[in-house]
C-alpha cells in the first residue's frame, strides 16, 4: 500500500484520492515553505468516544511527497478529546426536562411486583418524590416517587403488569410539555354519540321486524323437541351475577405459605383455658395512671405478650427451629403480632421483646398495627420472627387452631372472653374466660413441652405478680 502511494505522489496525481486512511502522514521532502503553500491539510475529526475518523492530507501535482508514520498526530489529537461519560441514575433518566419514574428497589427477597393502581393521571402536577403509583409485591405495598417535580406525560406500563426494579412507570415532563391531559379522552364519546344517533336507520330496523315475526310461526312445530332435553339439565346460576376479581400477589402469597405449614409441618394443636379476672383488673386499676405516664393505653396484648416471653424462655425447644438435621436454638424472643388488614395479613415483629417493658411493647404494637393498615410498613419490620401470636378473640373467635407461621415452629392463639359459670372454691362463680391454643411442629416439641408452655401463660395471666417475682 505504501509503494503505491509513494508511486501516486510522484507521478504528481492532482486527485484528492490519496488519504491516510490508516495513522500515517504524508510529509513533504521539498522546502518547508513550498509545502506548506503548497499543501492543504485537513485536521483530524474526532467524534464520539475519542475515536479518530479520518486525516486527510491533500498535495499538489508536481511534489514529491514521502510516506513516514506518524504516532505524534494521534496522540496531539488524542489529547484535545474530551471523553463524555455517560451514566443513567436508577430513579430518573433525564435529557434535561424529560424524567423517567422507575420502580425502586423492593427488598432483598423481592424480584417483582405487580403495578396495582395509579394514584395520578396524565396531565396531573406532581412534587418531588410525591407517589404517583403503587406495587404491590407478595409482602408489603410500594410506591413508585416523583423523581423531580413537574407534569406526567405518559404512562409507560399498565395496571396489572408485574415489573421489575428499575421498570419504566411514567414519563415526567419538567416543563409540563407534551403532556397528555386527561380532557380529550372525555370528548371521545361524544363524537361518537352524533354517528349512533340515526332515525332512518332505526325505521328500517323497524320495518322488517313485522317480517321476521311470521319465520317463527312456521318454525313452532320444529321447536317442542329441544325443551325435553334441556328439562333434565340442571339449572345454573347466571353468570351476570357472579364477578370474578384476581387474587392479589399478598394473599397468593400468605395462601402459598400456609399450605406449605400444612404439607411440611407434622402440626398438633392443644388447648387450655385462662381465668382473665386478675388481668382485667389490673388494667381497669392502671388505665388511667399508665396512660398518663407513657402516652399509651393499657391492653391486654402486652400481658399475653409478657407471658409468652416468659414461657419460651422456661421452654426454649418451642423457640427453636429444625434447619435440616440440625435445631437452631434463639437466646433472644422476636415476637410476631398476626395483623389482619383489608389487603390481607401481615405478621410484624417486635425485636428483642425480652428486653420490653410493658409500655414500649403496647407503643409498638401500636405503631406496627397503624403502619400495617395504611399500608406503609416495610419488608425489615416483617422479616425474622420466633414465635407467633394470632388473637383471633378481637373478631369473636370462640376456638380455633392456628396455622405456624414458617419457619417457626410454633403460633399461640388467642380468642375472645366469655363469662362462664366456674367453680372456685367449691362455689359456682362467673368469670371471664378465654380459651389460649398452641399449634406446635410435633417433629420438634413434644406435647410435654407445648403443655408445660400453655401452663406457664396460664398462671402468669392469671396471677401477673409471677413476671415481678420471676416465679
């Protein structure tokens, strides 16, 4: 290639057609100052990433002109480049007043959701980080943000698409540009409504009833055989009353692991009764001062709470666990609170409840049961767990035998106070009772040990002096 190159200049070739198309230069052998009239160059052009395009260098007839390399044009070239890095932020992609809303990060043990509703429409002002949609995933609802402030202009996904962190939902429009209103689509039905409305159309439509009318007649004899057979059919509700609504991702989710409990656990549900008189008057005597002091009422949750406590830690096998061939015993208590929602249930766990008093376990109980509600806790309040509690008593269960919420290994179950004729004494009495189940995995606890635990609670409600006394 070089041999012919040098044979074009010395032939003095006046065409622009010898080009170094590769890092080379065409350097003059004559006089600086004749080449340099004589020669037009055409400095490189960089586009991109730094990569060099072309060098073009154009000589005249009649010059001898020699090839040698040149790496120094690359490098001064190379130098003059300024290398643009380009990066994409996770919540928005940005061209300047275009914002992008993406599905932010759910959770560790959650790869996607599914997009529920949204809570904006095209055309509508958002803030920054104002929600504009919510997921919902197998354990808690989140909400796609704003990530600037401005005017949505489209909607990227659907209601019922499951997507994935980092989904596209919504277009956001810095200065309100382009942005869909939502008005127009109310003037589509009445465009419409001027092309149904048509009286020479419903005449004709008339006119040929009084004729399709005479068909049937002739058709009667043919028609009493059909009613035989369709007598003997059974009669079927129609389907205009029945709806058919799809199963949120949170109940699949619970109805998943509750037959897992069912088909893994060896389950074995045993009961007792629990004299709730000494507890109520304990609270009825420190509503007031209690509620007083720490800002919070006095329930019952936190003495069932406190009695389980005291019970795993005088039967430690019930908060153990079987990973494999080995149990995994917990010197420290995570008691979950079984919360019922209008989207389904939801257990949160107070940490370290060994370490609560009766005040900070009835304020986080509280806290925890109004974030289940609104639908704002979290994945982390959610996640671990030793024990169980399920007071189903609060919608008027009488008896019932919980399901153990995996991976524990066991689930107390509490119901509703009923006054019932009891013998103290030798005397027939009215007391306020309640029946306590434990659902235990028989593999790991034997019945010994889940009754030994029911009598713990059993005597710690119904004498609380024993949690002062640690007796």
């Amino acid at each position: 290639m070089l041999g012919v190159l040098r044979r074009k200049a010395a032939s003095g070739a006046s065409s622009a057609s010898v080009y170094g198309k590769s890092f080379y230069k065409l350097k003059p052998t004559g006089s600086a100052h004749r080449v340099s009239s004589a020669v037009g160059e055409e400095i490189n052009c960089v586009r991109g990433f730094g990569n060099v395009r072309a060098f073009s260098h154009l000589p005249l007839a009649g010059r001898t002109m020699s090839l040698m390399p040149k790496r120094e044009a690359l490098d001064s070239s190379l130098k003059n480049v300024t290398l643009r890095t380009w990066s994409r932020s996770f919540s928005s992609d940005s061209d300047g007043d275009v914002f992008e809303a993406v599905v932010p990060f759910m959770g560790e043990s959650i790869t996607d959701g599914t997009l529920a509703t949204f809570l904006k429409k095209p055309g509508d002002r958002v803030e920054v980080d104002e929600p504009i949609a919510q997921i919902e995933t197998d354990k808690v609802t989140i909400d796609v943000n704003s990530p600037e402030a401005g005017v949505i202009k489209e909607f990227v996904a659907k209601e019922g698409d499951t997507v994935e962190p980092g989904t596209k939902v919504a277009i956001i429009s810095k200065s309100g540009e382009g942005a869909t209103h939502v008005a127009p689509s109310d003037e589509k039905p009445s465009e419409k409504s001027p092309s149904t409305p048509s009286p020479a159309a419903e005449e004709k439509k008339e006119k040929p009833a009084p004729k399709v009318e005479t068909k049937p007649a002739v058709s009667k004899p043919k028609g009493p055989p059909p009613p035989k057979h369709s007598a003997t059919e059974p009669q079927l509700p129609p389907k205009e009353r029945e709806r058919r609504v799809p199963m949120t991702r949170l109940r699949k989710r619970v109805a998943t692991r509750l037959k897992d409990s069912q088909n893994t656990f060896a389950l074995l549900t045993t009961f007792n009764e629990v004299d709730m008189t000494n507890l109520m008057k304990l609270r009825s005597d420190y509503k007031d001062a209690f509620a007083e002091k720490h800002g919070v009422k006095l329930g019952l949750m936190s003495g069932f709470v406190k009695a389980a406590i005291s019970a795993l830690q005088k039967q430690p096998i019930v908060n153990a666990v079987i990973d494999g061939d080995d149990i995994i015993y917990r010197d420290y208590v995570d008691i979950s609170i079984a919360v019922g929602t209008p989207k389904g249930l939801v257990v949160p766990v107070l940490r370290n409840a060994e370490n609560m008093n009766f005040a900070e376990v009835e304020k986080e109980i509280n806290n925890l049961a109004k974030k289940a509600n609104d639908g704002s806790i979290s994945i982390d309040e959610m996640a671990g767990g030793t024990f169980t509690i399920s007071n189903g008593g609060v919608y008027g269960s009488l008896l019932s035998t919980p399901i153990i919420n995996p991976p524990q290994s066991a689930i107390l179950g509490m119901h509703s106070i009923v006054s019932r004729p009891m013998v103290v004494g030798g005397n027939i009495v009215p007391r306020p009772m309640m029946y306590i189940a434990l659902t235990y995995d028989h593999r790991l606890i034997d019945g010994r040990e889940a009754v030994f635990f029911l009598r713990r609670i059993k005597d710690v409600v119904e004498d609380p002096r024993r949690l002062l006394l640690d007796v």
